[in-house]
C-alpha cells in the first residue's frame, strides 16, 4: 500500500503552528515575570503656601537615602549652572536649614550632577525632569567607569521628579517647576523650605527584618564588584550580629545574566534555549520569551536552524568559573542553614573569600574557595555534594531558582532584580550605595517601631530627640528629670512612665495614686510620692521589708535592732553551742543504732537456731551477750580475763568455726 502524499504546503503550515506555539509559550512565561520597580520617596513643599503640596520622588542608585527619616531644608537653584554639570563658581549659600540643590535633568549623567553638587556644599540634591513620563530609577553607569568611581564618595540623597504631579488636585504643574518659579521670581529674598521623607520607603511591619542581598561572586565587573568586595567584610560583624540574635532573617542570591547580542547562530540559539545556563550559555527563560516577545522574527531564524548541540565551555574558563563560585557562594549557604544551622556563619566565607580569592590575585579557584570554608567552619563535603560535577549537561536546582526569583515569578512584590549590587528589605529593594552604614540603616528602618535592636540605636544612626529635648512629650517639672520620651530608630514614641498614666498619647501624664486606688499592699501606713509610694509604720513599730515587698511593721520590743549589740553576740554565741551540742548526741545515737542492727544481721546468718521453746531462750541468752552491757562493746570477750561473758563469747565464737568447717568454707571466718 502506497502511503498518502502529504499536502502541498503543509510543512510550512506546521512551521507556522509551531511559531505560534512557541509564542504562546514564550508570552505565558513572560507573563510570570513581575516588572522592574521604582522604589519611592516624598516630597512635601511646606512653604510658601501658594505651592505647598506632597510629591513622589524616585530614589537614586546612588548616594545614602535617609531610610526610615527625612530631610527638611531650603532649595537652591543656580540657573547660571541649571543643570549641575560643571563645577560651581562658588560654594553654596549655607543657611539655618540644610541646603537642597535643585538641578534639571540633561548633558550630564546622574552621578556627576550629584558629585557636584556635594562639592559645592549641598545636603541633598532633587533632580527635575524634563519630559512628561513615569518616574524612573536613577542608575550608575556600567559602561563609563570613570563616572562610576565617582559613586563611593556621593553620601547625599538624589531624589527624581517629574514633570507630571501626583494626582492630588486638578493642577498638574510639576514640583521642579513650582519651585523654580518662586526662586526666579523673588530673587536673593525668595526661599521654598520642603521636607524629603524616606520613612515609608522600606515596610517596616514587625520586629523581624526579612532580607536579600543579591551579588556575584567575581571581582572583575568594575565599580560593582569593588563595592561588593569591600562590603563583605565591611558588614560582616553587624550581619552576623543581627543574625546571630534573630533580628534578621538572610538569604543570599546571586545575579545571572543575560546574553545580548544576536549575529551569530550559535548565539541565537543560545538566547532561545529555555533550560541552559550560563555555563552552557543560559540567560534565563524569562529573559528569553522577553526577547522572543520583542524579536518575532528570532522565531523563524530558530527554525531555519539545524538542531545543533551547543559546545561546552572547558571547566577553566572564566565564564564557568564565575558560574561555580556563584554556585558555591549558595551551596555554603545552604549548608550552613540547613545542616549545620549557623547561617551566619556565610558571611565569615564571603567576607574571606573576597579578601583571598580573587581573579587579579589568580586564586579565583576551588582549591582557595575550600580553604576558607574550613577556616570558616563550613562543612566542605556538604558543600561539594551540593554542587555536583561542573561538567554535567544539567540544570543545577539552586542555579534554576535564582533564575525565578530574580525575575520574580513567585510575584513577591519586590518586583524584578536587575541592578547589580541590589538588597531587598522587607520585599522592597534598597536603592542607594553598598555601604555598610547606609545598608545597616536601611536594615533599621526595617522594624517596627520601638522594636529596633540596640546597634540601631548607637553609631550615630539616629537623632536623639528625647537627650535632645526637641520632643513633644510629656516631662515632669522644669529639668524635665521624668519624661514619656522613649527614643526609636524613625524618631521618639511617647509614653508615660510606670506611676504616670494619661490619654494614651504620653503628652500628658498624671500620677497614679497606688495608696488611694488600694494597690500598695503595705501593712499600716501608704505615702504617695511622684510616680511611685513609700510603706511606713505608726509610732512604736519597725518596717522590715520595703517597697516591692511591701513588708511587716513589728513593734519595737521585737525588732532586731532594738537589741544591745553584746545581747546579740551572745544569742548567737548560746545558738551555735546549742547546735553543736544537738549534733553531737543525735550522730552517737544514729551509730549505736546501726551498730545493733549490724549484730543482729550477723546472727541471723551465722547462728540459725532449732525451733520451740529452748530454741528461743537460747537466742535470748545470745542476744544478751552480745548486746553492750556496763560500758564494754560486744567484742570486748576472749583470753582468760571478762568473767561469763567472755566465756559466751568463746562459744559464739567456736560455733561459728565448727558451721563453717563443716560447710566446707575452708579457713575460718572470723568476727573480730
């Protein structure tokens, strides 16, 4: 039978089918992947009056937010240097408040608008939009190194607005622009003062801190890479604090990316490979389907495409490397978390592994990886289990999970992980340098408050406002001794003091009178003082005990310290005599007493007797014997001397012979 001819033109109708099947596929795993997210301040214009209003801000990738706090100080803008490209001519007017220099966006990239600004005096910088769009991250640039070895010195906020305002009124006109304004048109004489708020910026919904740091275990990606390595044992000691006493909870990950180019075939079909990693060439499925998504025509190419197995890098390429160390940074990890339960003990290998092993000191390498996991107390069988063979033609779980929650596919609303360094506190990505202070400072507006940790509370992270005096709380007298003041990361709570009650808002407290409300609990007599009271007696009575325990009034005649001090010398001179005396008598009763009760063990083993009458007055009559009589011990019997006794003694003594002979014990037993 012949077989049916297939229709003409079926092989591209399949073609077609499969195009679009793999674009169904590619949209559905796209539509897994969460966006990107701009993380976001505010801006509040407080005077003058006419322009007041709330503003969102977008925060820089740079420079150190003031997470958990804000910033209030009067604008500068210098419109001969409007867009804070170029040195200014001269240092900034310094007034009562911070100076916050205003800038337009252009000409310039972000960080140099920030470094010039610093220079020139400014504590914070607000970078006006120029184009009507959404707020977007304000990001270092890769590719310029020298512009992105200006990012360590920046320590001021960069905040971003835009043209359009939030939608809090019918008047769109942007912040910058108001500002501007009142600047242009008042000359010297004109000041706009606003406040820039981080205190939102970061949940802070408990007294536990949930947090990522996302990294890459290589030294060689630029200014990135330096930060990060500088970081490790920067952070290290706060980390493993925090860690240690279960203040935090830490996961790290690691960054993969994605390949960019799209002229070589093997190139294209490594960028459409669903499953490869990056020691085969994987980018990530989502980032795939994004780019199928984006080149349809990539389809077709992959078609037209012989299925070609891709070539394996050698395990000593860089490349794979890279791959391994990342893999082994998260094996550690999982190790010390889950096996040996010490996870903070990660950040000794971290931390020792960028000071050691480095690809400029050419120890990038397994060889110096388990060196440090032994002097980090990491168990290094463990960790070589996890990571399995590096040439195995296999996704890696770990390597896998890092690719979905990277792009976020479990929907966290921390959004998509694409800037290199990122920490992720609380589901919120921290923007802004990796430094250790600002990190520990983002970590500590992670709390809730008035359940930070005491390091947030040293170090110069936070005002004192309570040692300052510049609260609203409640205080007792002039010098304000007593206060509801209680100091916190984001600022002060206040609370009325133990004896001090009030409406609850701790501005203002009234004593509390345990005497009159009957809670005192003393024996005669309650004095009420300030916040607290005090327990006396009436006249003739002594208090013992105190407040807290509110004690006993006993009259004088039975108190202690109404007694002649050689009375008492006495009384515990006769008490101890007394004890002694007593001791002695019962340890002389206790021995006889055991005495006896070994003599009588004795005969009942050695001396069994007949039964009836005569066989009872016999054991009488031993008995006697050999109980004390007159002052001698039962043993005292023997020689020619002690009367019938020792006579008795001797024939106690024979008996217990002639038994043992006859039971052939051998020797003798003896008694004495």
């Amino acid at each position: 039978m012949r077989r049916a001819a297939s229709p003409a033109g079926a092989a591209p109708r399949l073609a077609l089918a499969a195009a679009l099947a793999l674009c169904c596929a590619a949209t559905a795993a796209a539509a897994r992947a969460a966006s990107f997210v701009v993380e976001k301040g505010s801006l509040r214009i407080r005077a003058p009056a006419h322009i007041a209003g709330a503003y969102d801000t977008a925060v820089g990738d740079f420079g150190v937010p003031l997470y958990g706090g804000t910033l209030g100080g009067t604008v500068l803008y210098n419109s001969s240097n409007g867009l804070g490209c170029r040195e200014f001519d001269s240092p900034l007017p310094a007034g009562d408040l911070p100076t916050v220099l205003l800038v337009d966006r252009g000409d310039c990239f972000f960080v140099e608008k920030a470094s010039y600004a610093q220079r020139a005096g400014a504590k914070a910088l607000i970078v006006t939009d120029h184009t009507e769009e959404p707020l977007l991250t304000m990001a270092v640039p890769e590719d310029r190194p020298e512009v992105a070895a200006l990012v360590p010195e920046i320590t001021i906020p960069v905040v971003l607005v835009t043209k359009a305002r939030r939608q809090l009124s019918t008047e769109q006109t942007a912040a910058g622009e108001r500002i501007k304004s009142v600047l242009q048109a008042g000359g010297s004489q004109a000041e706009v003062e606003v406040e820039l708020d981080w205190s939102d910026s970061i949940a802070h919904p408990d007294a536990r801190v949930e947090w990522e740091l996302w990294f890459t275990a290589q030294d060689g990606c630029g200014q990135a890479c330096d930060s990060m390595r500088a970081f490790f044992p920067a952070f290290k000691d706060a980390a493993e604090a925090l860690e240690r006493e279960q203040h935090t909870l830490f996961t790290p990950h690691v960054m993969t990316r994605a390949c960019s180019a799209w002229s070589q075939r093997s190139r294209v079909r490594s960028r459409l490979h669903p499953r490869r990693e990056v020691l085969r060439g994987d980018v990530g499925t989502a980032a795939v389907h994004q780019e199928v998504q984006r080149r349809p025509a990539a389809l077709l190419l992959l078609l037209l495409l012989p299925p070609l197995r891709p070539n394996p890098l050698p395990v000593e390429s860089p490349a794979v490397q890279v791959v391994e160390q990342n893999k082994r940074h998260l094996c550690a990890f999982d190790a010390l978390n889950n096996t040996q339960h010490e996870a903070w003990r990660w950040w000794d290998y971290a931390a020792g592994f960028a000071a050691a092993c480095t690809m400029a000191a050419g120890r990038f390498d397994a060889g110096c990886a388990e060196e440090v996991m032994r002097a980090a107390g990491v168990d290094v069988t463990a960790v070589n289990a996890c990571m399995g063979p590096s040439d195995a033609d296999r996704p890696h779980p770990i390597m896998e999970a890092q690719v979905a929650a990277q792009a976020d596919e479990a929907r966290s609303g921390r959004g998509r992980v694409i800037l290199l360094p990122t920490v992720v506190i609380n589901a919120d990505q921290y923007r802004g340098s990796l430094a250790a202070p600002a990190v520990l400072r983002a970590l500590c507006a992670g709390f809730s408050e008035g359940s930070e940790p005491p390091i947030c509370l040293t170090g110069g992270l936070n005002v004192d406002e309570c040692a300052a005096g510049t609260d609203q709380c409640w205080r007792d007298g002039p010098e304000g001794r007593l206060s509801a003041c209680v100091d916190t990361f984001r600022g002060y709570v206040c609370r009325c003091p133990p004896g001090k009650r009030g409406a609850g808002d701790g501005r203002s407290c009234a004593d509390v009178d345990e005497c009159a409300l009957g809670i005192a609990g003393c024996d005669q007599l309650c004095v009420n003082t300030p916040g607290s009271y005090r327990c006396e007696c009436r006249a003739g009575y002594t208090l013992h005990g105190g407040q807290g325990a509110p004690g006993m009034c006993l009259p004088n005649s039975l108190s202690p310290s109404r007694l002649p001090a050689w009375l008492l010398a006495i009384l515990v001179v006769a008490s101890v005599v007394a004890v002694s005396v007593a001791g002695l008598f019962a340890y002389r009763w206790r021995l006889r007493r055991e005495m006896q009760a070994e003599i009588r063990s004795i005969m009942r083993e050695y001396l069994p007797l007949g039964e009836g009458a005569a066989a009872a007055a016999e054991a009488a009559e031993m008995r006697q014997s050999l109980l004390p009589q007159g002052g001698r011990g039962p043993f005292k019997g023997g020689g020619g001397g002690g009367g019938g006794s020792g006579a008795r003694g001797s024939g106690v003594e024979a008996a217990g012979q002639e038994r043992d002979e006859e039971e052939g014990g051998g020797s003798p037993r003896r008694l004495h």
